[in-house]
C-alpha cells in the first residue's frame, strides 16, 4: 500500500478552478465516503483551504487510485478530468509524507509560514477520523505532520510578523487605504479566518469593527472579544452602505454579494469608496462587483502578491525549518516502516513454529522414552534453531522496511513460507 496527494493549489491552478474544487465543511462527510468507497482507495483525507484542495489517501494500486481520486475531483467540479489534470500535482510514499509536512509547517503556504494551515490540517484529519476514513496509516502520517508544523514555529522564526492568511489580509487593506485608524469596518464570517481578521484590526486602532455571521452568537462573541458591534446578517446591505472596508471570508459555498445588489448603494455614497477584500474560499464577493465606480475589490490572487513583497526575513527561516522537517520525516519513515514489517515478522516466525511444533508432534512417539529433562532440553534445542534461522532474514527485512527491495522482500517471504500478514 502506498500513500499518496493528489492536488492542487495557488502554484498550480488558476483562482476560478481553486473556487470550483473547494469542499465545504458541510460537503465533507459526502465527499470522504465517496473517496472510500471506490476501489482503489482504503484511507482518505480532505484538506482544502484558500489555497489548496488535496486528497491524501492510503492506495491499494497507485494508477488505480490515481484514477479514482481524479474522477472524483471531476465529479467534485462538474469539469472532465481532462480539463484540469495539468493543475494536479501527485506525490507517493515518502514524497508525500514530506509534501504534508512542508503543508503544515505553513512551507507551502501563500503567506510563508503561517499559522492558520496547522489548524486546517488537524481539523480536517478529525473530520476525517470522525467519517471512519482515516486509518492507522494516515493517522501516523498525521500525527507527524503535526509534530513538525509545532517544532517549525516553535523553534525556528519562521511564523514573525505576518504570518497567516487573515493577518496579510488585514496589511493590505491597510496599505491600500494608507492606514486604518479611524475606519469603520465590517468582518463578514466569525469562522477561524474571520476572527484572525477581527484580532488583527484590534490591534491596528480602527474606529469601529462591526461583524456579522449566520449564526448569531459566534458574531457576538468574536464582536465582544475584540470590542466591536455584531449586526445582523440580514442587515448586510445596511451596513455596506455606512463602512468602509468590507473584510469577508465565510463558508457560504455561494455569493454573499452580488454586483446588482451591491451597485445601487454605491450610488448612495458617491463621494466614498469601498474597499473589500474577500479571502473566502469559494469567493463570498461577484467578481463583477470590481465594475462598480468607487468599489475596490482585492480577492486572495491579490493577498498572494502582497505577501510575496513581504518575504525576505521568512526566508531566512526556511533552511532551519527544512531540517527540523527532514528530521520529522526520517522519523516517520522509521515508524511507518517498522509498522508494515511488523505484521509479517510476526507471520514469518508464526509460521516456523507452527512447523517446529507440528514436526515434534510427528515425531512424538519416538521421544516417550525421554525423560522431562532431555525433552525440555529438545524443546529449546529446536526452538534456538528456528530463531537462529530467522535472525537473519529479519534483520535483513528490518533494514530494507520502506524501499522497493523490502517490499519484494516481504512479499518473497510471503510466497516462500505461506504467511499472510
């Protein structure tokens, strides 16, 4: 079995196809029982973000899996695979262990090193997890994955200043209206993304930041912990016409404003723009609001260019945080290896006993004659040849875990001993 990421991200694919292969929250659950269900796949894990849609699943046969997971991202966007295979990345075994572990150490993030992609990829396992869908073979990628993204940040620089999706979001509104002290501001979903947002602007002395979210009590919450306003969501175009800044990053899989709703309050404040930077994913904002005098609308194409400028102390970051991954990685190939030998070493000497034990009972009725002493003395005779017969191929095994030959190895054994493990 192989492990294996087929993706595509803000390297690969263009904001519009992003968009159409996000999975909401919501979809989730559908989406992780449909990837288990085809043939080729037994694990399966969802992360898609802002920048990134993935499928990490445990494959039986690496092509068919590759089929499979490709059929369902079509299926995902309603495009033919063909449109889209161009932007797909693929990465098996321990390639795609370390791809995780640079995901999660924020390595392979639009804003390099940021923190909000250790939580996405923790809370999609859980999903995955909770679907039955991830196994002990993505549960101890994870748990490494992890690992390395909390030694990254802890241990290197590589998370100062801005350092997530929601803090660059909040710089560059910032820097598009040469400051934001005094402004009135409306943050649009109180999710993780949304609340990164309203923390950051806290902090950087606004007039007023009101928030607003489908369910009402987490507007009201976040708006209490950074000393804002919650309104209401049904109140949205009210409040578009008196802010002006408009922050949005909700899960609502459609348009929460549209360029015909949006036009007619704009003409109600000629004398002042509106400023909206939507980092949703898909988009909350009509792209065709852009059309509309006096509105400027940023979206995460936008964000990924403003935080390039912006990278240079980072970078000197980067080679400490590859060494803590390849440290990470050599680990988990140590663990993952062991756990697939395992199985068949314990097969393996099952196996001799089982023949050790049925060789002596053969012969049994030529030993009654033997005194307890001399029996106890073949027992352990026969026992320490067996071990000494399969001290080496063992340690052979052992060493070789993880590699083409130690697959042919284990299935050699498996053929020549009759084992199943």
């Amino acid at each position: 079995m192989s492990v294996v990421v087929i993706g595509l991200n803000h390297r690969t694919a263009p904001l519009d196809l992003l968009e159409r292969m996000a999975v909401p929250d919501g979809r989730l659950p559908k989406a992780l029982h449909g990837l288990c269900s085809r043939e080729h796949v037994t694990e399966a894990m969802v992360l898609s973000t802002c920048n990134r849609t993935e499928v990490y699943a445990v494959a039986e046969r690496f092509h068919g899996a590759y089929s499979d997971i490709r059929n369902f991202l079509g299926e995902l966007s309603y495009l033919p695979p063909e449109d889209f295979a161009d932007h797909l990345y693929v990465h098996y075994d321990s390639a795609a262990a370390s791809h995780l572990l640079a995901v999660t150490a924020g390595l392979d993030s639009a804003v390099l090193g940021e923190a909000e992609i250790q939580g996405q990829v923790k809370r999609a396992w859980e999903r995955a997890r909770d679907e039955g869908a991830a196994g002990p073979v993505l549960n101890l990628l994870v748990r490494h994955a992890l690992e390395a993204g909390k030694r990254a940040r802890t241990e290197t620089g590589i998370g100062r200043h801005i350092a997530s999706a929601s803090q660059a979001a909040v710089a560059m509104a910032s820097a598009r209206l040469d400051g934001i002290a005094g402004r009135t501001v409306l943050v649009l979903g109180a999710g993780e993304m949304g609340e990164g947002m309203a923390v950051a602007l806290a902090g950087a002395g606004v007039g007023e930041i009101r928030v607003a979210n489908r369910t009402p009590s987490r507007a009201e919450a976040l708006a209490e912990r950074v000393g804002g306003r919650a309104v209401p969501i049904s109140d949205l175009p009210a409040q578009l016409a008196e802010v002006d800044l408009l922050l949005t990053s909700t899960g609502a899989g459609t348009p929460m404003v549209e360029r015909d709703d949006l036009a007619p309050i704009m003409a109600t404040r000629p004398e002042r723009p509106l400023l909206i930077v939507d980092i949703a994913m898909p988009r909350d904002v009509d792209a065709a609001v852009a059309e509309i005098d006096g509105v400027t609308l940023l979206d995460m194409d936008d964000l990924r260019a403003f935080a390039a400028a912006g990278l240079a102390g980072r970078r000197r970051e980067v080679a400490r945080v590859e060494k803590i991954l390849n440290e990470e990685l050599d680990r988990y190939l140590g663990a993952s290896s062991a756990r697939e030998v395992a199985p068949t070493i314990v097969a393996l000497r099952k196996r001799a006993e089982e023949v050790r034990a049925a060789e002596l009972a053969r012969f049994r009725p030529r030993l009654d004659d033997l005194e307890p002493r001399q029996m106890e003395a073949v027992e352990a005779l026969t026992r320490g040849l067996v071990a000494k017969l399969l001290h080496s191929p063992t340690v052979v095994l052992k060493d070789a875990a993880g590699t083409a030959r130690g697959d042919r190895l284990v299935a050699a054994l498996r053929e020549l001993f009759e084992t199943e493990a």
